[in-house]
C-alpha cells in the first residue's frame, strides 16, 4: 500500500489555475447569495477564462498516470461549481423563488454533472491509447456557460428583456445542448485568443448594463 506523506492531492503549478478558478466560483456564488449579480456574472467569466488555459499549463509539466488522472476529476469538479452551480445559483436567486425556474436550475446542474461525468471516463479511455491532446468534443462544454450566459443577462438588460425569462431559456438550452452529441473542434490557439478578445468586450458590456446591481 502507498504512504503520502503531506496532505492529500497535488500542489505543483499544473493545478494553480483550476484551483483559483474553482475559489473564483465559489466567490460569484457567495456574490449571487448577496443578490450582487454585477460581481457574480464577472466571477463566472473569471472563471472561464481560468479554464481557457490551465489546460495549456498543465501540458508544460510531464505528469505521472495519477497526476493525468487527478488533472481530470479536480478540472471536471470545478467546472460544476463554476460553470454548473453558479450560473444557476445567479439566476434562481433573481427569480424571486419561482418553482419553475427551480426545475430549470436543478435540471441544468444535473444535465453538466452528467456531461462532466461522461467526459471523464472518456477522457480516462482515451489517454489510455492516445498521448495526444483531444481534438473534439461531443455536446457543448460546459464552461462555454462563461461566454453566453453572462452576454445574455447583459442583453436582457440592455434591450429591456424580461432578464428572468431570458436566462432561464438560456439555462435550458444550454442544458440540452451539453447533452447532444454534437460533435465540436477543440479551440486552437488562435480561437482561444478570439474567445479572449470577445471575452474582454463582452466584461465591459456586462460592467455598463449591470451596472453593479
């Protein structure tokens, strides 16, 4: 049997970022509790844009079969406290306990813990035979939530839509789509700066029509 000697998990640089990430999540959701959305939709495309890179990081390190493993299920843990959890603690939070939207919120978390799952055993099955980095996805990622969600909770608002309404069909979409196998390339690294650059507008956007509310 194997001793470790230390506290449990890892700690080298190839985490750092997924860790933050994961602390930013829960932040936005303290954030949402508050009734603070403004802060609580920046802290989701913080998130994000954790996300866009440690993969990248951790790819720097040659890493043991268990740090691989490990990569995979704390990524995946954190991306259902930021990309599951607080989108939809931010929007039932604004519905004013409404029992619909409740559905629709537990229905989008369970849809991206099935999804986060199910990626997972695959990712594990394919490093199995393949040492190279994925290609394509099947269904939408789940952290693609930092890009839309928050662009369409600052439409609502800019173009005077019912802001529930809106978010609540976007949470919905959004769970069926991480649920269809639709196949989906990887973002190179030109596409990951794209995303970026939209990143950055749409932080602006968010900051003007929320407007610290």
């Amino acid at each position: 049997m194997n001793t470790k000697h230390g506290p449990l998990g890892y700690y080298n640089y190839t985490v750092i970022l997924t860790y933050i990430g994961m602390l930013i999540g829960f932040i936005g959701i303290a954030y949402a509790f508050e009734g603070n959305t403004c802060a609580s939709v920046i802290c989701l495309m913080a998130a994000g844009f954790c996300d866009m890179f440690d993969g990248a990081v951790a790819s720097t390190r040659v890493r043991t079969v268990q740090e691989k493993t490990f990569g995979i299920q704390i990524d995946s843990l954190s991306d259902l406290i930021c990309f599951g959890v607080l989108p939809a603690v931010i929007v039932y939070r604004m519905s004013v306990h409404n029992n619909l939207v409740l559905a629709v919120c537990a229905l989008y978390v369970l849809c991206a813990l099935i999804r986060l799952a199910y990626f997972n055993v695959d990712e594990q099955d394919r490093q199995k035979t393949s040492n190279s980095s994925r290609e394509l996805y099947y269904g939408m990622p789940v952290t693609l939530s930092a890009l839309f969600f928050p662009i369409v909770n600052a439409a609502a608002r800019a173009f005077s839509w019912k802001t529930n309404i809106a978010q609540t069909v976007t949470l919905f979409v959004m769970a069926v789509l991480f649920l269809t196998p639709v196949p989906i390339k990887k973002p190179k690294l030109i596409g990951k700066i794209c995303v970026l650059l939209c990143g950055i507008v749409e932080v602006g956007f968010v900051i003007m029509t929320l407007d610290g509310v």
